[in-house]
C-alpha cells in the first residue's frame, strides 16, 4: 500500500504541477505578512503581534481550502481557480480552527514547558514530559485535520475525534506520513539554506506545502479502503489486510508510465 502511495502521489504531482507551484506560491505570498510585518512595529508589540496572529490563521485558513480542492486531484479529478475561491468559502471556519490549536500547541512549547522545566523540581519535570508526549500525539494524529474534515466529517469535535481513531488504529502509518512530509519540509529547508534564490525555492514549490496537503489527503483516502473492506469481511484479520486485492480498482485508474510519458507525453 505505502509503495502505491508514492507512486500514486508523485503522477498526481506531476499531472498537476501548475496547480501545485500557483498554490505554494500563494502561500508564500500570505506567509510573507506574519514575517515581515510584525517587525515593522517594533514599538507596538501587541499590534504586531496581532498582525502575525491574524497572518498565521489566514495561512492555515488558506491551506484548508487547498485540502479540500485537492480532494478532487486524489479523486481522479481536478479543481480550477473558481473551485478554488468557492471552497474557500466552504472550509474557512475549520482552517481558523486548526490555526488556533497549532497557536496553542505554539504556546505550550514555548511558554508552559519551559516554565515547568524553570521549575527544577520533579513534578515539574513530570508535568513537562507529559505536555510534550500529549504534544507529540497530538502532531501525529491531527496532521489528517484538513483530510478528515474533506473526506468524514464536518463537525469539529467529531473530526478531532476521529484523527485519534485513525492515529491509534494505524500508528505505524501515522508515523510513515509525518516522516514523509517532515523529510520533504526538511529538503526545502535544506535547499533554501544551501542554494539562496529562485534554486532554491524549487523544493518548496514542488511539492512544497500544497503537495504535503495532497500526500496526507490521499494517504487518508487510500487508508479508509481497509474499513471499507473491513465493513465488508467483519471477521477478518485487522492486521491482514489484502491490500494486493483492495487495490486492484486502484492500480486500473493510475496505471504505469514510462519515462518518455512523463517528460513526452503528447506522443503516447
């Protein structure tokens, strides 16, 4: 199934690669305000830290509506700037929302860890080591936010919910897609760092965070298939799963490609 995944999300990178540089560019493009304008009131510290508050929710109010537009890529579709715009009008509330815990989970790291360490006691080491595991779990089951929010449920409490379902049925996989976003963040970082300019931006704009959004969407959509078969075979081995058999629908719709396809593909 992993092996499907990647091959699956690189052709629709691929297919949509456009889609993916205008989508990272708008991105860098708001990203710019919580960067660069708070420093601009220095001397007005609770104005300027409003401005990169309101900056940070927007960009995460900005990368719902790319999950829910890039439903359509993971679906064998695809979405224009209309659709675009349109879902941004439909899932605004939830992007709000999630900005706001990623403020939070901010907050503890920042402040409410380092306080319990300044401590210098053992309870304050313990209740430290707590918040920083909770913050943990909290990162490898709510990566599927936006994925849920797209694809099961609209409800906020029920979408929280069911990202630590999904986290404790499949930790393992859980695991695999941070580490999979978090080494191509770390590509971008690296390529920025190391190649200043417009080389080095490439990383960051393919994928970039308008291609981790689309991993994480179907990474939860190819994931779902085993409840589906499960709801199917309810006395099954839950950890056997035919995924050979599950994907046989799957593997159809994608299909193979050469080489000279990708670069090419106007002569197949």
């Amino acid at each position: 199934m992993i092996g499907f995944l990647i091959k699956k999300n690189f052709f629709d990178l691929w297919d949509n690669l456009i889609r993916i540089i205008l989508v990272n560019i708008g991105f860098i493009a708001f990203m710019s305000f919580p960067v660069f304008i708070p420093p601009l009131f220095a001397s007005l510290p609770l104005l300027g830290g409003a401005f990169a508050l309101i900056g940070i929710l927007w960009c995460f109010v900005y990368l719902s509506a790319a999950a829910l537009s890039f439903k359509a890529v993971s679906d064998y579709g695809s979405f224009g700037f209309a659709d675009f715009i349109n879902n941004l009008k439909i899932i605004w509330p939830a992007g709000l929302l999630f900005g706001a815990i990623v403020y939070l989970a901010y907050l503890l790291c920042s402040v409410v860890i380092p306080f319990y360490l300044g401590m210098n006691s053992t309870i304050g080491l313990f209740l430290a080591a707590i918040i920083f595991w909770t913050l943990i779990l909290a990162v490898l089951a709510l990566q599927f936010f936006f994925a849920v929010r797209v694809r099961l449920d609209t409800k906020f409490v029920k979408v929280i919910k069911k990202c630590f379902i999904i986290f404790f049925d499949n930790p393992k996989f859980c695991i695999f897609t941070f580490a999979h976003n978090f080494f191509i963040l770390g590509l971008a970082g690296l390529a920025t760092f190391l190649f200043p300019g417009p080389a080095g931006m490439l990383l960051f704009l393919v994928p970039g965070p308008a291609g981790m959004v689309l991993f994480l969407d179907e990474s939860l959509r190819l994931r779902l298939l085993k409840y589906d078969w499960l709801e199917v075979n309810p006395g099954a081995n839950r950890r056997q799963i035919p995924w050979d058999a599950i994907l046989i629908d799957e593997r159809e719709k994608t299909g193979d490609r050469s080489l000279k396809s990708f670069i090419f593909p106007w002569k197949d």
